[in-house]
C-alpha cells in the first residue's frame, strides 16, 4: 500500500476517452484560450472530470488533468461541482507571475473552476489524499515511503534549494501566501533536480498577511513534513530512525545554507490570532525535531 501514498502530478493514460487536443507551448490564458476554441472544452467539462483525470486534492479544491493538453490543469471548488454541467464563460486572470511557473491561475471558467499552470513532480510530505481515503496507513507503514521521500530530498542540489528560496521570496513580496505548513505546496521533480511551488494564494486576511513570511527553519520544517515526522519517526525501527536523523540533517544544512532569513519561529505566537494552531504547527513540532536530531545510535 506504500506505493498508493504519492501523490504524483503524473497521470495514467490507460482508460482515458479519446479526445483531441493540441500541446501547447506557451503557458499564458491566450494559448489556453486557443486550445478551448479548437477542443470545445468549455462543452466537455464533465468528462474531463472523471477518475482516469485526476491529479490530486486539498481540503477545498480538487484538480484534473487536461487530456491533450500538457501545460494546464482544472482546480475545481468541491463545494460547487455541480458547475461542470453549467454553461460558464472563460475570462482572463492577472498572473502577477509572468516571469516564474509557481502553479498560478490564468484563467477561471465561471465562478468556481480554475485553469493553472502545471507543475512538474510528486507532492512532498504525506499526501492529504491519505486523509480523504477509507484506508488511512499507520505511521509503521508510512516509514519506508518517508524515507525514501527524505532520500529525493537530501539529493537535491543546493542551487534547488536556493531557487526554492528565491521563489518563495518573490512570491511574498508581491503579497501573496506561500502555506508553509502544508508541505504538500512543494513538489519534487527528481528529473530535473528542482523543487516547484502550487497553491500559492493571495492574502486575503489580515493573519495571513502576518503570518505570510518564510525563514530557513518554516522552509526545513515543511521539507520534512514536520507535522508528522515525529510519529512516524517513532514507529520506525533502530536503523531506519538513523536513516530518517541522517536525511534529516543534510535537508537542514542545505536549507540553512539558503539565501533567507533566519529568524525564529516564536513570531507566530505574539499574535492575538490562533495561537494554539501555529504553536502547535511551529514552535513545538521544531523543538521535537531538534530533540529527535540530538539522538544517539
């Protein structure tokens, strides 16, 4: 069952309808727009959003792949499905990110479905499908996906690592909001030795502008998943825990060696908002990982 734990942005074709499509090279609305005109997509919405489609899903959207079309996907409210089957205009989104791929919108079919860019890998961290799933792995199985989840990490270049970083600030300057406690934002394109960014969000609310900030320690905690690291961290056995340690180290050092800010994780807790939900995120899940580094063989 291990295998059916990743999350990948890569889909089947096998069982897919025939449908014709043209691959496009640019990712811009303009070259969406084109390729809608030539494969009546706007008409065929409710067979793309079929199971032989689907990509993945967070707690509010759920994203299909588009046949014949490499360069964009379809994110789709859950609460409003029913859209498909409506007749919905296509309009143009501002893309404040014309210069960078970070898995952006360009486009919006009616009120509730998004075109997005495509991003390249596997999701990082335990998939949140796992929580959608009748079967919900123990943290005993979890332990030999993990780890080979760190190993693609740890492998990673540094200049991947300073590009994660570069792209990160950028995307905050321009206010929007990189989630760094959900690490499943960050895919692992082991081809071309890279990490990319998804669901990056404007901020909306006035926490989310506060909170809208990244230092080497939020960047390390989301590459290991820190939310669950500690569990499965204990169900693992003498060895693997070495392993998981080692792996985790060397994610560590090249995160610090990244061109961000230091700073500590207590800014969180000065705020009036939420307090338990980001202590318990950040501050207290950092102080198990660093106990759990300090172990000995």
């Amino acid at each position: 069952m291990i295998q059916n734990l990743s999350n990948s942005y890569h889909t089947s074709s096998k069982n897919k309808p025939a449908f014709k499509g043209v691959r496009l090279a640019h990712q811009n609305f303009e070259e969406f727009e084109k390729f809608a005109k030539k494969t009546d997509i706007l008409n065929n919405l409710p067979n793309i959003a079929q199971p032989w489609n689907y990509i993945g899903e967070g707690r509010h959207n759920i994203v299909y792949s588009i046949p014949g079309n490499d360069v964009f996907l379809l994110r789709i409210n859950k609460k409003h499905l029913d859209s498909l089957r409506q007749k919905n205009p296509l309009t143009k989104s501002e893309n404040p990110f014309p210069e960078i791929n970070i898995g952006q919108k360009v486009g919006q079919i009616g009120k509730h479905i998004q075109v997005i860019i495509k991003q390249n890998g596997f999701s990082n961290g335990i998939p949140s499908r796992m929580f959608l799933d009748s079967y919900k792995p123990t943290p005993q199985e979890i332990v030999p996906w993990y780890i080979e989840n760190l190993k693609a990490i740890a492998n990673m270049p540094q200049k991947a690592y300073n590009n994660l970083a570069k792209e990160i600030k950028t995307v905050t300057k321009k206010k929007y909001f990189f989630d760094f406690y959900n690490p499943n934002n960050i895919l692992i394109d082991e081809k071309k030795q890279e990490f990319n960014l998804v669901d990056i969000e404007p901020c909306v609310t006035k926490i989310r502008d506060y909170i809208n900030f990244c230092s080497k320690k939020h960047l390390f905690l989301s590459l290991i998943d820190n939310y669950f690291m500690p569990n499965v961290y204990k169900s693992a056995s003498k060895e693997d825990k070495k392993s998981i340690r080692e792996l985790c180290k060397t994610i560590k050092a090249k995160t610090e060696a990244t061109p961000m800010k230091k700073n500590s994780l207590l800014f969180a807790l000065k705020q009036q908002y939420d307090k338990y939900v980001y202590k318990n995120l950040a501050h207290d899940k950092y102080q198990q990982v660093k106990k759990i580094l300090k172990e000995k063989d």
